[in-house]
C-alpha cells in the first residue's frame, strides 16, 4: 500500500478534536459568525498549507481585532506555534498569540484566533490569565461538548480560563466583547509578569 500524504497523516489524529471544535464554534453562530474560508494552498517553493500567513488573510473583523491586540502590546503570527501539536496558542511571557495555518486549512481558524485573543485579554493587566468574568448560555450539547474537552484535554488548575475561552470562540458578538474587554483591562504596551502558554492541541495526552 503506497505511503499516506504527510498532510493527511498529520490530520488524521486530530479529527476528533476538529469535530469538538466545530460544535462548539457552530453552536451559537450567525453569518457574520461563520468560520472564514480556508485560503487555498500554496503550492510554491517555500510554502503550503503550513507556511506563515499575513493578517491580511483574516476576515474585517478579525483584523480589526488583530490591530486592537498589537496597539496594546500583542503580538499576533498566523504561523506553526512553538508548542508542537497545537492549533494555536497564547505565551503570555512574550505577549504572542499564534494561529496554526492548519487551523484554517481545517476550517477552525476563526474559533481558534478567538480562543486565544480570549486567553490574550484574560492576561491583562499583569500576565497571569484569569477570567474575565463573561457568562454564557450555552446549548446543553455544546457545554457537554467543553466539560468533555475539559477534563480530557486540560490541567484542573486551567479549567476556568479555558471553559470561558471555548464558551466564548463560538459566540456571534465575541469581536466587540473582546474590543471593549482589551479597553477595560489592557494597558497599550504593558509587559506581563508571568510565563504561562496556553495552546489548543491534538487530542494525545491530557494537559
């Protein structure tokens, strides 16, 4: 039998998690909400679906959230984060969020760029990630969906960050709740004062 693609070998253990991902970002969705088309592949020298992307791939909004975070400090990379087997993740330490190029291709990079501009805001003001304090409503099948992704995937010491970071991904006014959250608890260029990274990763070990 002829060699899988090393694509699809890199995304065939993440299914289960994808399908999650998708529940919970689907659950509360409208138009305006719908996860952003997957840019199609490059096939030139030097890039493919896991090369780095500009921002300027990322919806209106989203890039308007983008901005919101760089002007208080962020850094925003639509890029492989450093952590391995991660769709995304936030290093309060360097005030980085990344965004995996894969995340698009599998059609999560909305959801994934909202969960970590979520962990970015909770940061603020001095690095240590806590909640911001947002309550939700949620589809009694989407919280069974994060209470599974909870205890399976995530250290108990996390859950409270990362509960309000999933809630929150799927919701059709996250934009302008992170906005006005960026305003209220982020001061522009503020250096943190911890080193904690919090990443979406496969489904292989608990956190």
């Amino acid at each position: 039998m002829p060699a899988a693609p090393p694509l699809l070998n890199l995304i065939r253990p993440m299914l289960s998690r994808v399908a999650a991902l998708l529940l919970i970002g689907a659950a509360a969705a409208t138009p305006a909400a719908t996860p952003a088309a997957a840019p199609a592949a490059t096939t030139a020298a030097g890039g493919g679906e896991l090369a780095p992307r500009p921002l300027s791939v990322l919806p209106a909004d989203l890039q308007g959230l983008a901005r919101a975070l760089e002007s208080h400090g962020f850094r925003v990379r639509i890029a492989l984060p450093p952590q391995r087997q991660s769709y995304g993740l936030f290093e309060s330490r360097s005030r980085t969020l990344w965004i995996s190029p894969l995340s698009f291709e599998l059609g999560i990079g909305r959801q994934t760029f909202l969960h970590e501009a979520t962990h970015a805001v909770q940061s603020c003001p001095n690095g240590v990630l806590r909640p911001i304090g947002w309550r939700f409503t949620l589809d009694p099948a989407v919280g069974r969906g994060i209470s599974a992704l909870l205890t399976t995937g995530y250290a108990h010491g996390n859950w409270a960050v990362e509960q309000e970071a999933f809630a929150l991904q799927g919701q059709p006014d996250a934009v302008p709740r992170l906005l006005a959250a960026i305003k209220q608890r982020c001061r522009s260029g503020s250096a943190p004062a911890a080193n904690r990274a919090n990443g979406e990763r496969r489904p292989v070990a608990p956190r």
